[in-house]
C-alpha cells in the first residue's frame, strides 16, 4: 500500500487564455517537463527579472554625479561592528 504524503507547496489555480495554455504546454513538451513545472520555472524567472528592475530603479536613484562612494573594504567592515 503506498501513502502519499500532502505537498507542502503551495497549490494556486490560474486561468490562461487558450494562446498562452498551448504556447506553456508546447515549451513544457520540448523540455520535457510537466506544464506545472514549466509554469513555475517561468514564474520563478519572471520573479527574478522583476526584482532585477526594482534594484536596477535603486541603483538609478542612487547613482548620480555627487554620489559617494565607499571600498569594498570599508563596506564590510561597517557589517561586522
């Protein structure tokens, strides 16, 4: 007899247009991969490009000619006191 333990996952159930579910079904059929497991590598990929943006408008805001600028050294030596 097998049990089968509940995932600890979190499960969301989301609607796709008919376009977007054959296009995530074909990707997921060449890699050779569940259409779930494609769905969270995207999501995950998605994630990560938008947390590059939100870093990226940081370093914008910081980034001007009067900026200062501190060593590596100094930096580190600021996280240890």
């Amino acid at each position: 007899m097998t049990i089968l333990m509940p995932t600890s996952k979190k499960r969301i159930n989301i609607s796709l247009p008919e376009d977007i579910e054959e296009v995530l079904t074909l990707i997921a059929k060449r890699d050779g991969v569940p259409v779930a497991t494609k769905a969270f590598q995207l999501i995950e990929l998605a994630l990560e490009i938008d947390e590059d943006e939100v870093w990226e408008k940081i370093i914008a805001e910081r980034d001007t000619p009067d900026a200062v600028f501190i060593s590596h050294e100094e930096a580190w030596r600021g996280l240890h006191h």
